[in-house]
C-alpha cells in the first residue's frame, strides 16, 4: 500500500460513492443509493471495489468504515446490501445495531438503478 499518510477517504456524492484515494488516484469505490425511507434519509450501501494493487492491505475496510462513519454521523441511516459492507458488520458488532435492515424496496431501488 502507499504511505499510510497518502491513503484518504472523501464523500463524492455527484457520483454517489465514497472514494479511497491514494494520494490524488482513486483506487476504492464504496458506492451507494440515496432513498427516503420510513424513518428518514438512508445510504443503500450496494458495491465495493478497490484497485487489485491494493486488496489485502486494509484500504476495502478503511473505505467502508469511514463511509459508515462519515453517513451515521450526518444522521443518514445506512442500509447494507454490498457483500463486502455485509462482511465488515460481521466483524465490527458495535456497528451492527446501527444498521438498518435491507428491505425488498432498498433492493428493487438497487435493481433499478442498475438497468
């Protein structure tokens, strides 16, 4: 991995996704949908991909927990569909009751987007 000191983490939401940054190279995408749920406003957390040069070093992990972090903290739900975010709760319970649970429209808005 770069210099630890390089590795950042930015919102862009244009784009809907948080990126991990290398210095000024995107090598990590957290990509997400906005929806109006029942309770307010939700991130539907659908795809994470980082840069092959860089899989097995933390950046998958640094990317999504401050992505969580950074949408908990604007008071936005976040709804975890992406395998990986998925993985990551397993191993972080502390974020697990934050959570709100994946629900048939959070995936028809997924399957939507896609098309």
């Amino acid at each position: 991995m770069g210099n630890e000191a390089t590795i950042t983490v930015r919102n862009a939401p244009g784009r809907r996704r948080y990126e991990v940054l290398d210095g000024d190279a995107v090598i990590g995408k957290a990509h997400y949908l906005l929806h109006d749920g029942a309770k307010g406003p939700e991130r539907i957390f659908f795809h994470t991909t980082v840069s092959d040069d860089y899989t097995g070093q933390g950046v998958a992990a640094r990317l999504v927990q401050d992505a969580l972090d950074d949408t908990l903290a604007a008071g936005v739900a976040v709804v975890p569909v992406c395998p990986y975010v998925k993985a990551w709760l397993r191993r972080h319970p502390d974020y697990q009751s934050r959570m709100s649970p994946v629900r048939p429209e959070h995936l028809a808005a997924v399957q939507h987007a896609g098309q």
